[in-house]
C-alpha cells in the first residue's frame, strides 16, 4: 500500500508508451510520491512506485522488465519500490464476517406480515377534539379487541393486524362519563409491510416496548440512572444507555441502536447562577449571560425519579415564595409525598383541559360527572408545595426556571434551581487531560464490549413482562441478534510525516491500521508545513466587558 501524505499531495506524472499502438497515456495520482516510467510492448520497461488505482478498466501487471497492459482487468504489481527505497509486498483487500447494530423486526405469525387499516367514526359527535375521541376510543377499546385485536388509534383511524371476515363494517356502542356513544368502524385498505405507514407502526411499537423498562429519557435517547457508574474524584456520574432509530431501507425497516453515555454533574443550576453572577458585576452582563448559558440546558430532577427537563429561560423576576394554584380532590387533606406511578399515556387524561370538554359536551347533552365535581383548587407557594410533596427544604431567594412542556399544549412549567442537576461537560472539564481518560476508559468500549452491550439492552427490553404482553398483543417482535454482513477490508497504509531528527533523511512513518491514537501521533510536524507570516488574535468581548481586542501581527 502506498505512503500516504495528509499535507502536502504531490502529482505524479506517469508516462505510458506503447509500441503496438502508439499511443501515449497520462495518468495523475494525488498520494504517491516520485515519478514512474512504463513501457509496454516488445521493448524493455522499468517499474518503479506503488499504485492505488484502476484506470480506464485496464490491468497493469508488473513482473521484473515486462509490463503488459490489457485492457478489462485487474491492476496487480508484485515487486514494488518507493520514491525512499523501501520494497512493499502489495496486499489485498481481505473479506470479513461483519456485525452490525441492526436488528430485524420480524412477525410472530409469518401468514399475518401486513395491516390492516379502518375508518374511526363517532356518529353525531359535536365536539371537535382529539383528546376527547381518545377518551372515547379507550372506552371502547375493550370490545373492540374482541373482534380486531390489538389496535393503534390514529384520531379518525385504527390499524389492526386483524382482517374483517365477511363484512366491512363494525357497530358498537360505549359509555364515557354516563354518556353514551355509537361508533362506526370501516375497513379501508391493507399497509404493506414494507411502506412508510409500516415504519409509523415499527415506531410505535418500539416506543412501546421501551416504556416498559426504567429507562430516563433524554432527547431521544435512553440512559439507565439506577446503574450510574460513579466518578467521585471529578463529581461526575455516568448514565449507560442507547439512541434508537428505526428505519426504512432497501432491505426493509430495521432498528438502529447505538451505545451513548451520559454525564451527570453534581452541580446544580443555582451553583452555576451564583458563579456567573460573582463573574458579572453589571448587572445587564449578568442577565444576558445567564439567559444565553440556561437556554435549552438540560437538567435533571431527582426528586422525582429521575426526570429531565430541557430549560426554557431563567426567570429572575420569580421566586420560590410565589404561588400556583392545584386541583386536587376534596376533603383529600395536605398534600401527599410523591410516589412515582407511570401510567399509559392512553390513561393518563386527568387535566383540565379534558375536564373542560367533558363538563361542555354533558352541558349539551343533559349528563354529569360526579369525578368531575369532586375536585376543588387550592392555592399554594413552591416552598411549601416542595415541602409537602416531596419533604425538600427550598431556599426561598433564587429565581426559577421555565420549562415549555409541548406534549401537553406548551404548557409551562417552573423549577427550583437548587434540585435541578446539570449534565455535560464544560470546557474546563474537557481540558482536563486525566479527567477525559478516566472518562474515555469507561465510556469508549472496544466493538466486542458494544455488540455484548447491545445485545443485552434488546433482550432486557424483550424479556420485561411488559415487553412480553406487547409482543404477544403486536404479534410483532424483535430478532435477538444482530444484522451480520460481509464486507471487505482494505489496508490504509502508512502516514508520512517529517524528516527523522538523525539525519538519516528517511521521514517518520506511521501504520495507520496499528495506531489506536492517531490524532495525537499526527499532531506532530507534518511532511510539508509552511511558515505562518500572519496571525489574527480575536479576544471575546463577552470576557472583557470594557473593548474589543483586534491585533494583526507580522513576522519580521
């Protein structure tokens, strides 16, 4: 393989002359160095370099003084010489057994690979509300298994892996807070295994699976916080986890899962405020700093259970003595302390929005609810709200932070500085060489370790007894194993640099394949570098209040 050069690519020129046709051939290559001469035909011809590439499909063959070119072939060369006069024996590229992070969805039921999909309709429904006809749907849900099976409700439609038999249309009647409704059900067509709407069901599948283990989620992706490996000589704990995609490829849909890591700081976001605060002394520097560093920071709550939270903005204006109102039911007595119960997001409809819709539509039709009407409002501070909820003790002289929760219509949500934990690293943290390679030793595992790692998070999602009841109701699982593949490895060569310090005039060389630390063995003198004549320093004006530093530079 040839010597690579990162810096400076020099052409070679290549003079091809044939005798038989007489024709000439010019041929450039940017990674080798030194020039090479080739005859072919009945003269005698000298080889001398590497090559890397096939040009115009021929095959270039050199064997002692003869060198034949034949158009339609291979480029072979068994007795190669550098520019330097080291002597390479060529090497191929070899094929290898290749493991992938992908893995198959499969179907329990081969005959049963495809969906179905029917029309949802509530007849003579006068609210136009997407919450309210789901409320509706899981209501009826029960009978409706009974005939399809497992369905996924899409607001005006349901896929199913259930095909109607002899009818196309389904009938029922159901109740939802003492009123009644009739719902019709229409088949529509059948969803391909293979098509876009089939990757909406994978996805909503996959979702389903993984709420079923106690994992944190965190911009979509998924750290275990009850195994955090702990790094208490830097303050850091480390969540293990995996970013899921699933996809749609020319080999069908396929789920992508990558091993991630997550940093957990033991600093909280007040201890970031005091700190720039204590940095800035105007107090309009120190505003428009801490609204730039909050600004879509994630944080996490311990208190209950591990929860993240993406900072919308710092409101200094606000205090933990301020106050909220809560429904709650009536009589029900203070406020109980937290215990975390996760609910399925079909189930979880008790705000007042909903409320809302339900005391308009039963205006309507003459019913009520005694649910409703038995919760009452009350009026509290946060001290005392996080006091009661939760027994934390909040200092009362901090801001708070807002968060914009989008599932639930952009409703807005305060926190207390002093509970939420950053996560991340600073740039302190990152040049701090021992604290990465600490860092780096457990985060960066070898492929072996990766593929074990993935391979137990799947059968961990399988093998939750949630995970179990979604499989046999989807009738869809995921295969254990991952995609294995063949591919082809080609050797990389040898990076160049500098000329040797003992004046040998040989350059240092570096093995790309036997290097794991290449980008520090390259930080050294390169093979060409130039002299910098002009320099440009910029220094932030955001750490010197007071002027804009510019300064040109010349070397004399």
């Amino acid at each position: 393989m040839d010597n690579y050069n990162p810096r400076n690519n020099n052409h070679n020129n290549k003079n091809h002359s044939n005798n038989n046709y007489n024709n000439n051939r010019n041929f450039n290559n940017k990674n080798n160095c030194g020039e090479r001469n080739f005859s072919n035909g009945n003269g005698n011809g000298n080889g001398n370099g590497n090559f890397r590439n096939n040009y115009n499909n021929g095959n270039y063959r050199s064997n002692g003084n003869n060198n034949n070119y034949n158009k339609g072939g291979n480029f072979n060369n068994t007795n190669n010489h550098n520019s330097f006069g080291e002597s390479r024996i060529r090497t191929y590229p070899t094929e290898l057994n290749l493991a992938t992070n992908y893995f198959r969805f499969s179907h329990l039921n081969s005959s049963r690979n495809c969906f179905y999909l029917y029309s949802f309709e509530i007849i003579d429904f006068p609210a136009d509300s997407k919450k309210m006809r789901k409320l509706i749907y899981v209501s009826s849900r029960p009978q409706i298994s009974k005939v399809l099976g497992k369905t996924i409700f899409n607001n005006t439609m349901l896929v199913s892996k259930t095909l109607l038999q002899n009818q196309e249309e389904l009938f029922f009647t159901t109740k939802f807070n003492d009123v009644e409704y009739k719902i019709e059900i229409k088949f529509t067509r059948k969803i391909e295994n293979d098509s876009f709407e089939a990757l909406a069901i994978y996805k909503r599948f996959f979702n389903n699976l993984i709420s079923h283990i106690d994992y944190i989620d965190m911009r979509r992706s998924f750290f275990d916080a009850k195994n955090a490996c702990v790094m208490s000589d830097y303050n850091l704990d480390i969540w293990s986890g995996f970013a899921p995609t699933v996809s749609q490829l020319k080999i069908g849909i396929l789920l992508n899962l990558n091993v991630t890591h997550k940093v957990i700081r033991y600093e909280t976001a007040l201890d970031l405020i005091l700190s720039l605060k204590n940095s800035y002394h105007n107090k309009n520097d120190f505003v428009r700093e801490v609204q730039s560093q909050m600004q879509n920071m994630s944080v996490i709550t311990r208190y209950n259970g591990e929860t993240n939270f993406i900072i919308d903005s710092i409101c200094l204006d606000k205090s933990p003595r301020d106050t909220f109102q809560i429904r709650i039911r009536k009589g029900s007595g203070p406020l109980q302390k937290m215990t975390k119960k996760r609910l399925p997001a079909s189930e979880n409809f008790l705000n007042d929005t909903n409320i809302n819709e339900q005391k308009n539509h039963q205006a309507k039709s003459g019913s009520g609810s005694k649910e409703i009407q038995e919760f009452e409002i009350r009026t509290y501070s946060y001290v005392e709200y996080y006091s009661q909820k939760y027994g934390k003790n909040v200092n009362p002289d901090q801001p708070l932070l807002k968060v914009i929760n989008k599932k639930k219509e952009n409703q807005e949500i305060f926190l207390i500085p002093e509970l939420c934990y950053l996560t991340g690293l600073t740039e302190s943290m990152r040049s701090n060489f021992n604290m990465m390679k600490d860092l780096n030793a457990r985060t960066k595992g070898n492929p072996t370790e990766k593929l074990i790692e993935t391979q137990g998070l799947i059968s961990k999602i399988l093998n939750t007894p949630g995970g179990k009841r979604a499989i046999e109701d989807w009738e869809i699982t995921l295969e254990p194993e991952v995609m294995r593949l063949k591919g082809t490895r080609i050797d990389t060569g040898n990076v160049l640099m500098a000329q040797q310090k003992d004046n040998s005039g040989t350059r240092i060389k570096i093995d790309i394949d036997a290097t794991p630390d290449l980008d520090r063995k390259i930080q050294n003198e390169m093979y060409s570098q130039p002299q910098l004549n002009n320099w440009v320093v910029k220094i932030d004006l955001k750490k010197f209040n007071s002027f804009f530093f510019l300064f040109f530079l010349k070397a004399r």
